[in-house]
C-alpha cells in the first residue's frame, strides 16, 4: 500500500465518519423541550469519539427513553 493510498482511505473514513455523525443528529422539533434535546442530541453526535458511538450511545438513550414512556403508559393507562 503508498502512502497515497493510505491518505485516501483515511480521507473516506473520515468522510464516513461524519455522515455517520449527521445521521445520529436528530431533526429538529416543534416544541422547546424537544428543540432542547435535539440540539442536545446533535451536539453530542458531534463530540462522541466516533461516528458509531455517537449512533449506539443515542440509540441506547431513545431505548431507554421508549422503555420509560411505555411504563408511563402502562402504569397510568393512559397516552
């Protein structure tokens, strides 16, 4: 393997990377509280180490966000 062909599989992953990022940042809300945690959302998309942490530690948090909402649901019995 060059050097230049090292340099642009570095450049794909970074490019990658990045799109992996964006997709984890969630579109924006209507209401303020959701506006809040979208920015939240996006901003942390962008500061995790990686793109796939970004996507697991976001996913893991709208699991856990899920499960509280169908207790909530289910204890209450109401929406």
């Amino acid at each position: 393997m060059t050097a230049g062909d090292a340099h642009a599989r570095a450049r794909w992953a970074r490019r990658g990377d990045i799109a992996l990022r964006v997709v984890a940042a969630p579109r924006p809300a209507r209401t303020g509280m959701r506006i809040a945690l979208c920015a939240l959302a996006a901003m942390w998309a962008f500061a995790a180490r990686s793109g796939w942490r970004a996507i697991w530690t976001l996913g893991l948090a709208a699991a856990v966000a899920a499960a509280l909402t169908w207790i909530s649901i289910d204890a209450t019995c109401r929406v």
